[in-house]
C-alpha cells in the first residue's frame, strides 16, 4: 500500500519516520527476513532542492593544491571551492557554470590550467563514522574527454572503496560505458597504487549511455565482500581479507592529472558532474546503534523501514526520503507501509490535526 504525502503533510514526515524507522533500514534486495540486521542510520542529501552549498551542514567543500608527483600525473590538481555549486530549485549557488536543464550538486573540472595544475572539485561528508552498508548517489557525467568522476569511500589510501568514470573511455558508437570497481588494499598500494594490478578491480560496461542521464550508482560495504550495482542491478562483487573493516567518509570527487592511462585531459572545455543525491543506509562506528537495536529490535513485532531500489525513473530525484528538513516541496513517491504502521500513522495525523 502506498501513501502520497502533499503539501502541508511532509512538515510532520520527519517526525514520524523516525518514529516509524527505529528499528532501521533495510536494502530490499538484501532483506531476508529476521535473519538480516538492519542499519540503524540514515545519511540522506536532496542536492536538487539544497541551498547553497556554505550552508550545508553534511558537505564540505574542499580547498587544497596537489603537486603533479602527489597527484601521480602529468599535472598537478587545484581544489578549489569555486569548482563546486549548488544548483538547485532553491536558487543555491547560481554560479555560471551551473547546468541549464540539471539540478544537483556541480562539481566541475575547469579547461585552463592555473600553472601547473588543473583547477578541480571535492566535497567530503562531514560524518566519517560510515561503516558497514549500503552508499547510493544519483549522477550524471560528463561527456567531455579527460576527466575521472568518483563517488568513494575513504578511510585511508589502504581502505578505500570506489566508482570511477572515465570519459576517455566512453564510446557512444560503440555503445561501450565502462565503469571502474576499485578498492585500495595494502596489495594496490604495494602495486603503487595501480589497483589493475590486483584481484580488486573490475571494469564492467554499463548497458546505457551514464552522460545521458541520472541513474544511481551504489555499492553495499558488508563484512568480508562489497557489492556494487547501477540502478539497482548488481554489477560486480568483491570479496576476502583485502576487503576494508574500518569506518569511513565519503567523497565525490571530479578530477583530472593529465594521465593517459588514467584520467586523461586537461578537458578541452570545462566538464561538469552533476549529483542529485547521496544516500547512506549504515551502522556507525560507535557501534551504539547496533547494539540498541539488539536490545530492543529483535525482541519487538516495530517494523523496519525497507529501502526503495533506486532506477533511471527516480535518479533524477532521489525518489524516496525517510529523512528531511520539513520543507514543503511537493509529493514524495509513497512510503511502502504495514498496515500497523498505517494506522499508527493514522492516530497521529488524527493527534496532530
């Protein structure tokens, strides 16, 4: 059964969803039953209804200088903050380079070197307590030559979870799409970082065109594997002892070192990758959240909240939020509900009304 929440009702959403979520989350197509635990924290960032992205409490953008030997390229890479916008329907950032018909978060790659680097973009989540779960971001790439887009987890250069996107790669006549499945190990770094050389890398070919388009990219960090799918279908897994076990940050980077084997470029004109949302479904760090739900969970009938599969359709949007800021801004896609927590949500819009 489905709920449309309009208008005036998604001031209370937040509100309830906590209440209706704090048994947690679960990935739909990793739910088995009462033998899965669920995450106990939800991450979500709505990039095409943000403000500007100095008000964002959940990304920093970042601002630092990278020599070409640091960078492991032809040239060095600049961040700079002026690289990164919100455009958004909220008015965000405005900046120049903000795309005409995409909404989201903009991270561009400029074409003009500033010496000898080229001017780049960053942002990291604030919370580095990501651990074990499932980590999903609405993009859309670039089809200009030579730059390398990531959305990745990092806790170190040995513990490091990554999609990279090539543009130099991409053929359209061909209708040949690569997308890079990296993680760092102690065994890439002894490699010098070249995780080709590794059992984990793997290149799979999208079946549609990433410049097109939203679509979501996604990978489940697990004990002992990691999963990485594209608008919800499994693309590769990876699994054994050079799997990361620490909590984390994630990143969105767009970047280019002038490497051929790599990133190609300086870009031939500014390239632009667009975000419309990050979402993460995790166990923390701390560990607290997990034992909470031992405690209380696994004795009680509380429902858990079941986390949507993301597509092409909603990519754009982000679909579904459990979380929020209260703002109205129109329909949500329904909250998929048991009928207890129906008429639970029922007694309390009757409360509140």
């Amino acid at each position: 059964m489905q709920i449309l929440l309009l208008g005036h009702c998604l001031l209370i959403l937040p509100r309830i969803v906590a209440g209706l979520c704090e048994c947690g989350y679960v990935a739909n197509d990793l739910w088995n039953g009462t033998k899965s635990q669920p995450f106990t924290n939800a991450f979500e960032s709505d990039f095409v209804n943000s403000k500007e992205i100095s008000k964002n409490k959940q990304w920093r953008p970042q601002q630092f200088d990278m020599t070409a030997q640091a960078a492991r390229g032809k040239y060095g890479m600049a961040f700079t903050t002026d690289n990164v916008a919100s455009c958004s329907n909220s008015g965000g950032d405005a900046r120049d380079f903000c795309p005409a018909n995409d909404k989201g978060l903009a991270l561009r790659v400029t074409s003009q070197l500033k010496g000898d680097a080229i001017p780049v973009a960053e942002v990291a989540a604030v919370n580095s307590g990501f651990k074990w779960g499932s980590y999903r971001a609405g993009m859309k790439f670039p089809a200009m030559n030579g730059t390398c887009a990531a959305f990745f987890w990092y806790f170190n250069d040995t513990q490091e979870i990554d999609f990279e996107f090539l543009s130099r790669e991409y053929n359209a006549d061909e209708k040949v799409f690569p997308v890079n499945l990296v993680i760092h190990s102690k065994k890439s770094m002894e490699q010098g970082y070249d995780a080709k050389k590794t059992d984990t890398f793997k290149r799979v070919n999208l079946d549609f065109d990433p410049t097109k388009g939203f679509h979501e990219y996604r990978f489940d960090y697990m004990p002992g594997r990691v999963l990485f799918y594209a608008d919800s279908v499994l693309l590769a897994e990876m699994a054994g002892q050079d799997m990361p076990s620490a909590a984390g940050r994630l990143m969105l980077r767009h970047w280019s070192n002038g490497d051929p084997k790599w990133s190609g470029g300086p870009p031939k004109e500014d390239s632009i990758l667009t975000v419309s949302y990050v979402k993460a479904f995790f166990n923390s760090s701390d560990g607290e959240g997990s034992s909470n739900w031992d405690e209380g969970c696994r004795k009680s009938n509380t429902p858990v909240c079941v986390i949507p599969n993301g597509t092409a359709g909603n990519a754009s949007t982000g679909g579904q939020y459990f979380t929020g800021s209260g703002v109205c801004s129109g329909p949500r896609e329904g909250l998929q509900l048991t009928p207890m927590v129906l008429l639970t949500f029922a007694l309390v819009v009757g409360i509140l009304w």
